[in-house]
C-alpha cells in the first residue's frame, strides 16, 4: 500500500461577501478569512486498481463523501490513473459538522495526502483549482480552499480563486486568541449561497493592518446581529467582554471572539452560560496552512 498523510485548517468568516459567476473560476469569498490551527488530518493508503473504490472513515465511523470521491478522479484523471483501492482515514480535531469550512478542509487535505502517497506531478495550486470547483459545485463551500493552503489571516480584494486571488496576508498578535462556540450538526454543512448576510463596503483598499481588520470585522457583524434576536443577545453578552471582535459562521451557526490571550478566560466563561462545554474550543491562528508529513 501507498502510504500519504497530511493537514488542512478550518476557517472561520472574519467579514465576507460571496462573489457568483456560472464559472467556478471567478466565483469566491471577497473579504478576511482566519485560518485557524484545528483542522483535519488525513492518511490514505491506497494502492492503484481498475476502478475507485475507496472507504472513508473517521474513527468508527463510515463516511459518505460523494464530493471527495469526484475530487479524487478528477486529480488522478490528470495523471493517467484508472483508478484506485484503499482507505481513507481523517480525524477531525473539532466536529466536522460545525459551521468552519470543514468540507474545503476534508477535500484539500485528502488531495495533498494523495499527492504524497502517489507522487502525483500536479502542483499545490492544481489540487486546489480541483478542491475550489468541488467545494462550490456542491455547495459545501464558498471557496476557502486557497486560504486553507496558504494559512493565516488572508484578505481577498477579489474572489477566492486559486492562483488567481488578489489577497494580502495580514499580520496578527502572536497573544491573539479565537474562541469558537457552536452546536455542530449531523453532517457536514451544506450552504445556500442565495441566503448568505453580505453586507460590508465593496472598497478594501483601505484595509492594510490587523487593527484595520478587527475594525471592519465589527461594523460586518454588528449589522449582522439586527437578523436575529439570538444573534443580538450573544453579542450583548460577548459586548461585555473585553473582546477584539465577535462573528458568526458562514450561515450563523457558530459564534467566534477574537481575543487577546490574558482574556480569554472572561469570554470562555460568558460563552460557557450560553453553550455546553463540549461546543466550546479556544484556538490560535494557522500561519501554515496545507502541509504534508514525511
């Protein structure tokens, strides 16, 4: 058996607008995405066969990931391969369910697993050109990929494409803190991209530093808050705080603080009167991104 393992980040949506072309290639998040250091790991041990025929699984349990399994043929389609025969194993360091781009994660990951195991000639870029059309043609993504394999704190001033994205990586405090607090689902997020909050000014050029970030990171989720009474109560209480910034998921369903790392035990206590202790998790940022182990 061929042998790959490797590690992507979840994301979560600092302020974002979804930018919808009938092309993939031109469809994408504008705005902050922090990578953050939980993520997914991935070990693959295949072996190459007529056809594909790959069980996923993560600890006990069987995953059905139609999504992975076009992103795999399509990546050894490229390289002349029929097909392929094995196991594909992630663990998942937060629920896979939450509301982080985890399915950009699952895709990404497998691909640069793969690529080690087979020691597939297409690029870093190429498995994310694949991983960026599968994530939105399924609607499990809006295009978080390319901010997953570079890492850290990543600001597009045009949509997320691979390669194509005009971004800046922007620096943050090595005491900064996220706290993420979310019920997960069961499964792995589906998005309705017609539905998606956007409202943020369409003029970034004026965004050049971390303090500039948490500036329009509040104003977006301020105005956020106003569609849903649930959402405006947890920002009062997080309001309380002595937080850089609050947000929500790409859909609402979970509630971050940016926080500096002498606070963080305030803001984990509020969240704790609003979540249970098992959907709580603190974290740092990933200024890594997309990596492989040897």
């Amino acid at each position: 058996m061929l042998i790959g393992k490797s590690f992507s980040p979840f994301t979560i949506p600092l302020f974002f607008r979804f930018s919808y072309s009938n092309d993939p290639l031109e469809s994408g998040i504008i705005g902050a995405l922090a990578n953050i250091l939980k993520g997914v790991s991935c070990r693959v041990e295949v072996d190459y066969s007529n056809e594909l025929n790959l069980d996923f699984i993560a600890g006990r349990e069987q995953l059905h990931l139609p999504w992975v399994e076009e992103a795999i043929e399509m990546a050894i389609k490229r390289e002349g391969i029929d097909g392929l025969r094995g196991v594909v194993n992630y663990h998942f360091e937060v629920s896979y369910g939450l509301d982080i781009s985890s399915a950009s994660a699952t895709l990404i990951s497998t691909l640069a697993a793969l690529k080690k195991a087979l020691s597939l000639k297409l690029s870093p870029l190429d498995l994310a050109y694949i991983s960026h059309i599968i994530e939105l043609k399924y609607n499990v993504g809006f295009g978080c990929t390319f901010s997953q394999l570079i890492g850290g704190v990543d600001l597009f001033t045009s949509p997320s494409v691979p390669g194509k994205a005009k971004y800046v990586r922007v620096s943050v405090p090595d005491d900064l803190r996220i706290i993420v607090a979310g019920k997960p689902i069961h499964g792995f997020p589906v998005y309705n991209y017609y539905h998606v909050f956007q409202n943020f000014p369409s003029d970034l050029s004026s965004v050049k530093s971390f303090d500039d970030i948490v500036s329009l990171c509040r104003r977006f989720n301020e105005s956020f808050t106003v569609t849903s009474t649930k959402f405006k109560w947890i920002a009062s209480e997080l309001s309380k705080t002595n937080i850089l910034s609050y947000g929500f998921g790409f859909s609402g369903n979970i509630v971050y603080a940016l926080v500096y790392r002498d606070h963080m035990m305030d803001v984990a206590s509020t969240l704790l009167n609003i979540f249970p202790t098992e959907y709580i998790f603190v974290c740092e940022v990933d200024p890594i991104g997309v990596r492989v182990y040897f």
